[in-house]
C-alpha cells in the first residue's frame, strides 16, 4: 500500500511540473489587443546602436563617382554579409581538409558506484554481496583514416568549389551595389540639369512676360495676352517646383545607396555635359563572350555544378568500406570495497592499437537515397547554369541595344535642342519687335523647355544604359564606373 502511495505522490508531483511549464502566458492574450512589449524585450544599445553623428561631409566639396562609391563600399551592409559567407565558405575547406589528419581525442571518467551483486547462498548467506567502487580512468585515443575511396577528395573539392562561388558572390555584391550607386549618381545628376534647366526655362518665361506687359503698356497687345504670357510663367514655376522634388527624390535615393542619413548635404560633380562612352567598334558578338567568361552569377553556377559532381563522388563512395586505424593508452586508477573489506587498489596503464575496417552492408534505403539526392542536385545545378548562360545573353542583348538607341536618342535631342535654341530666338525677336506673333514666342519657348530637358535627361539615361552594359558583361568596378565618364562624343 505504502508503493501505490509513492506512485501516486510521484504522479502528482509530475502533473505539478508540467503545469508549471505551461507558457501559452507568453502569447498576446487576446487576439484583438496588442501585445505590449515588455522592457526587457527592447534592444539595447549593444545590440541597435543609437543615431550618431555621422562624419561631416565638405559642403564646397563635389564628391566625384568614383568617392561615392568608395564611401558605399565602406559602409555598406550586403558587402559585409557577403565577406563573412566567403569567409565561410573558406574555413569550409579547412574543415574537410581535417579529416587528412587524425584524430587525437583525450578523454577521462571517475566516479563512485555502489553495487548489490547476486552471490551462491552456500558461500553468503544471504545470497548477494556488495561493493564499493572508486575509479578514475583518463585515456587518450588517436583515430586515423587510411583508405576511403576517394570521399575525401570529393569532400574537398566539393568545399573549395563552394568556397569559389562564395567569393564570385561576394564580387557580385560589389558589382551590384556599384551598378546601384553609379545609377542613382547619374539619376541625381540628371535632376540637377533638369532643376538648372527648369530654372533656365523659368527666366525665359519671365522675360517673354516682362516683353508682354511691356508691349501692352504702349497700346501694342492685349491684356489678354498678358495674362496668357503669365500663366506661361506660373507653369514654369510649377515645373520648377516638380523638378526641385525631383532632384531630392534622387538625392535621398543616393544617400540610401551610399547608407547615408537622409539629413547629410552631399554634393557631386556635374556630368551632365561630360563626353558620352562610345561602344568603341566593340561587337556584341565580343560582348556576349566577355559576359560568359567573367560573368559573376555564371561563374558562381559553374562552380556549384563542379560542387554538386564531387557530391556525387561523395555519395557513391558512401557505398565502399573504410579502413582506419586506432589505438589509446590508457590508465585504471581504482579501488573497490567487498562487504565492507578494505579497499584494494589498483594502479596499471593500458594500450591497444586496432585496425578497423567498415562497410555499410544494409542501411534502409539511406546511401541510395543520398546518391539520388546527389544526383538531383547535380541536374538542377546543371540547369542553373543553362538559365545563368541564358541571362547572361539576356543583359548583354538588352543592354547592348539600349546603349545603341540610347546614343542615337542623345544626337537626335541635341540636333532638336539646337533648332529650339534659334527658333526660339528668332520667334522672341520678332515678337519683342512687334512683326511676330505671342502664340509662335510661347510655343517656342515650351518647345526650348522641353529639348532642355530632354537633353540631359537622355545623357543621364545614356550613362546609366552604358553602367547596365558594364554589369551585364561582368566587367564593372569602380574603375570601369569612372571610365564611363570619357568617351568622344
């Protein structure tokens, strides 16, 4: 009676416990109220550091491209992440590497035991004896691998691949945040030459008003046309007002790019008249070979497919015996009391060396499964590098042809801006000397508007269709960046 109580004192003290380990409490509780967030679950300063100030940037100082992306590679996030994966990846290698060398293990167990063993009932009366046990056992074991088919081989060769298309990643980070950098660089340049542009247009707005209420003043127009001539100019400030939101817009998507605050002046160089870069002769046929033999993304593909082979060596090793060799020395310091006799001790090293030999005979299915699995992998790794190369075409194609219509854009808005230019001179001189008309000086003051702004929002997209190149053919750097600032256009 006194074991079912046990039993049942043991039973409620386990049913006690488990509802002490009931934490629904840690769940919103109710599903139409907000979880308040505790104190202790914020962030400290260690871990989300607070605003600082940031480093004061020259306000006279026009940072060029090749700066701005100087200042995003130090700053930026992605690249770091990138580094730490290739860092990785690289002790990876190492890490498979071990397995060349062997394995020194050194180990020890103590402890007291005390045992009731079944004895003779003639020898003791009572049919069991005890003892008291007192052990220390320290042992050092040495392991090593002699012959496994080649798995570790693969295993290497499988690491240091994957250790490849880690650092082609984190080169394509790079690429890709210069390419993102280089295009809102040459975006907010473009909005600064539409803000001047915009400015530009305003004062001749202004000025066809001021000839307006000039002529009006001498009995020469109407009123009419002033007021005509001043809704001219109020649209200018307008565009004015929408190409100044623009050029913020522009600037804060560069300070994002760069990881900047959105409260820092930055200033950059004014490209907007620089030289154009020129394809230079440069088929697309040597384009399209240029971006299959340094293309990051293709690159990073044909090494996991390298990879993913030496998985399938791996696998298929799997199914072979290994052979390996062992030994330890070891120690058996100890003493043990029978009955309550004194302890009697004993003090003695030991050794043994094994040669041991492995084969995985039956295992349920699981090395097949893996060499499946291996082989599966290897097919999709193969069709990412088919869908790799076929991008890569891709981009090259695209991005090779908007360069092209890009060029041609360019020197049709530049011939477009030019006639403007006269003819709205020569629509503006006759009208202020009174042998034109308001309609054909306000329509050619719109048109002059217009080519303006055409003009160096097409150089900026030129620049940014020529960045897209660079990347698509895997050639972008800081360097190359620069390099599209100088062509002979």
């Amino acid at each position: 009676m006194r074991r079912v109580r046990h039993i049942v004192v043991l039973l409620g003290a386990c049913a006690a416990l488990a509802a002490c380990n009931d934490t629904r409490d840690l769940a919103p509780a109710e599903p139409d109220t907000p979880w308040p967030i505790p104190a202790s679950s914020l962030p400290t300063p260690a871990e989300v550091p607070p605003v600082s100030s940031e480093p004061e940037f020259a306000a006279s100082h026009r940072y060029s491209l090749p700066e701005v992306i100087d200042i995003a590679e130090r700053r930026n996030q992605a690249t770091r992440i990138a580094w730490e994966q290739a860092r990785q990846a690289a002790i990876g290698v190492g890490m498979a590497q071990a397995a060349y060398l062997p394995a020194l293990t050194a180990s020890a167990i103590g402890g007291y035991q005390h045992v009731a063993l079944p004895f003779p009932s003639d020898l003791v009366s009572r049919g069991f004896i005890t003892a008291n046990t007192e052990e220390f056992l320290p042992t050092l074991a040495i392991r090593y691998l002699l012959f496994d088919f080649g798995r570790r081989d693969a295993a290497v060769q499988a690491a240091r691949q994957l250790s490849t298309a880690a650092n082609v990643a984190f080169s394509s980070v790079h690429q890709k945040l210069i390419f993102d950098v280089a295009t809102d660089y040459f975006l907010l340049d473009g909005a600064n030459a539409t803000l001047r542009a915009a400015e530009q247009a305003l004062r001749d707005a202004q000025q066809l008003q001021s000839a307006t209420e000039a002529l009006q003043a001498r009995g020469l127009d109407t009123i009419v046309t002033v007021d005509l001539a001043r809704r001219s100019t109020a649209q200018r400030r307008y565009d004015l007002a929408q190409a100044r939101a623009v050029q913020h817009a522009a600037s804060y998507r560069l300070l994002s790019a760069m990881n900047l605050p959105p409260t820092t002046t930055l200033q950059i160089v004014d490209v907007s008249n620089r030289p154009l870069p020129q394809p230079s002769g440069v088929t697309m046929r040597h384009l399209l070979d240029e971006a299959l033999r340094q293309r990051p993304d293709l690159i990073a593909a044909v090494a996991k497919l390298r990879a993913s082979d030496a998985g399938i060596a791996m696998a298929r090793s799997a199914f072979q015996p290994e052979v390996s060799v062992s030994g330890n020395v070891q120690g058996n310091l100890g003493q043990v009391s029978v009955d309550g006799a004194p302890y009697e001790g004993v003090v003695q090293p030991q050794a043994g060396i094994f040669l041991r030999f492995d084969w995985p005979l039956y295992q349920g299915g699981l090395l097949q499964n893996r060499l499946h699995d291996a082989e599966s992998k290897r097919a999709a790794a193969a069709d990412a590098v088919a869908q790799a190369r076929e991008q890569a075409l891709r981009d090259v194609a695209l991005a090779y042809d908007q360069l092209e219509t890009g060029l041609q854009q360019y020197d049709a808005a530049r011939a477009l801006l030019t006639a403007a230019e006269t003819a709205y001179g020569s629509a503006n001189d006759s009208y202020v000397h009174g042998v034109g008309t308001f309609t054909d000086a306000v329509s050619a003051e719109a048109a002059l508007a217009a080519a303006r702004a055409d003009v160096v929002q097409v150089h900026a997209k030129v620049l940014i269709n020529a960045t897209s190149l660079a990347l698509a053919t895997g050639a972008l750097n800081a360097g190359a960046a620069e390099g599209l600032l100088g062509g002979e256009r």
